[in-house]
C-alpha cells in the first residue's frame, strides 16, 4: 500500500480519501467518526472527501501494520 502525500492548503495538510483505492477508502471512512471527513476550498475549487493527514497517517500506520503479513509481491 502506497502512503499518499498530502495536500498543503492554508498551512494545513489533508488527504483526499478519494486518492485512495476504494477498498481503502470504505476500511478508513468505516474508521472514521462521521464528522471527520470535511470539505476544503482551494482557489475557487471546493475539494470533498478531505480528512486531517496526521489523522491518514495514524491509520495508514496502524492499518499498514496489522495488513502487513497478508501482503504478497503483488501488492508493492
């Protein structure tokens, strides 16, 4: 599983869980308290589906770990 790279808008940064596969994406929404998942305007465009990265991050640290003996070569 790739890491993404967060966005740096107005100083913060975020993830976009639609850069995610979908798998990954329903495991971290299904994660997540409902009110985590925000909606952030970036010079005029209105970007849905964006969380905290530090929040992406402790998941994708703990969710990389526990996944981490199912993976194969295929999955890199």
């Amino acid at each position: 599983m790739m890491k993404l790279i967060p966005l740096v808008i107005e100083g913060k940064k975020i993830v976009q869980l639609s850069q995610l596969t979908i798998d990954q994406a329903n495991d971290l929404r299904s994660w997540l308290p409902s009110n985590s998942i925000k909606k952030v305007n970036f010079q005029g465009m209105e970007i849905s589906d964006c969380i905290s990265f530090e929040t992406y991050e402790y998941w994708y640290r703990t969710y990389h770990s526990l996944s981490r003996a199912y993976e194969t070569i295929l999955d890199f």
